[in-house]
C-alpha cells in the first residue's frame, strides 16, 4: 500500500508503523509521516475517500 502522506510504498511488514482509521488500513514509512496524518487525517484521507464529504465543517 501506499503511504498516505509521501507517497512511498511501504507494506505492513516493512512500514515504520501502521494504524487504522476510518475502517480503513494506513501504513507509513515513518513516525514523522504517522505523526502528520495523525495531525491532519483530512489532507491525506480525502484523496482516495469520499465519507468526508458528508462530514460538516470538514470538506
Ligand atoms: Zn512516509
């Protein structure tokens, strides 16, 4: 998969940590990366989600 916020691909074997959210698998190459979405899931989860769009206040 690929990680959301620098665009790396990383799998769950090799990736620095991964979560879930949303339902959904992330899996980043590092913490730093971890960090930012952590900070502003809204800039990297829209891109390939539309559940935001009928959040209020958020799209
Ligand atoms: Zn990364």
């Amino acid at each position: 998969m690929l990680d959301p916020v620098c665009g790396v691909q990383v799998s769950e074997d090799d990736a620095a940590i991964c979560l879930s959210f949303l339902d959904r698998r992330y899996c980043f190459c590092s913490l730093q990366c971890e960090e930012e979405f952590v900070e502003h899931p809204e800039r990297y989860v829209l891109r390939d989600q539309d559940q935001w769009s009928g959040i209020e206040g958020v799209a």
